[in-house]
C-alpha cells in the first residue's frame, strides 16, 4: 500500500478522535466531581462522630446523600468509559476495515450507536447527580438556619 493510499485511510479513522477528546474532558470533569463528593464525605464523616446527637442526624442525611451522588458519579463515570473504549474499537475497526479492504458497515454501525448510547446514558446519570447535589444542598441550608431567623 502507497502512502497516497494510507493517507485517506487514516483520515477516516481519525475523525472519531474528535469524541475522544470530549469524553476525555467529560471524565476530567466527572472525575473531579467526585473527588469532591469523596472529600466532602469524609469532612462530613469526621464531623458526625464529634457531634451532638441532633447535629448527627442532620449530618447522617446528608452524608447519605453523599453516597448515592458517589454511587451515581461512579456509575457516570464507568459509562464514558466505556464509551470512550468503545470509541478506540470504532476507529480501530475503521482503519482495519479500510486497509485491507473489508466491507464492516454494520459494524461501525453498531459500534457508533452503542458508543453513543452509553454516553447518552452516561450524561443522565450525571444529570441525576446535579440534580441530587440540588437536594443536599437544600438539606444543609435549611439545616443551618435556625427558626427564628426566617
């Protein structure tokens, strides 16, 4: 095979490198996330245990919270992930099929359709966890203000 060849080639399977560096940021975004919701929860943790039985319970709800929205960025993140892989499989498949010549349509048919379901499954676990966020902090602001100053 020519260089003149190999060129259109990999210009075909470079394209989907385009979804992988959004996933990419996505992750960084989704990974950072939940370094947050891990650090929240151990302060949180660490608080709980030198608190006042009422103060606990407050701080029991929302380190409940914590660990679902942990649950929940866990899972987001396993899905880019997978979507991410699944990615380097179609532009694997994509140079393969176009360099020796093989017909791998319904192949990369599939593969890009999954790819993109797992990150649209992906994106409304993250958004369950921005709304849950919502919760938590609606629980620490009505905890922190007494009755008699509202």
């Amino acid at each position: 095979m020519s260089f003149r060849e190999l060129v259109p080639i990999i210009q075909t399977a470079i394209g989907p490198v385009i979804l992988i560096s959004g996933i990419g940021l996505l992750l960084l975004s989704m990974t950072n996330r939940y370094g947050r919701v891990i650090d929240r929860t151990r302060w949180l943790a660490e608080h709980a245990r030198k608190a006042t039985p009422q103060q606990s319970d407050r701080l029991t709800a929302q380190l409940s919270i914590l660990f679902r929205r942990a649950r929940l960025i866990r899972l987001s993140i396993t899905l880019a992930s997978l979507s991410l892989l699944l990615t380097a499989v179609l532009i694997i498949g994509l140079f393969l099929g176009a360099l020796f010549r093989v017909e791998i349509g319904l192949f990369i048919i599939i593969l890009f359709v999954a790819c993109m379901s797992i990150l649209i499954a992906s994106l409304a676990v993250f958004i369950r966890d921005l709304n849950l966020s919502l919760a938590a902090l609606k629980l620490e602001v009505e905890t922190d203000i007494a009755p008699d100053e509202t």
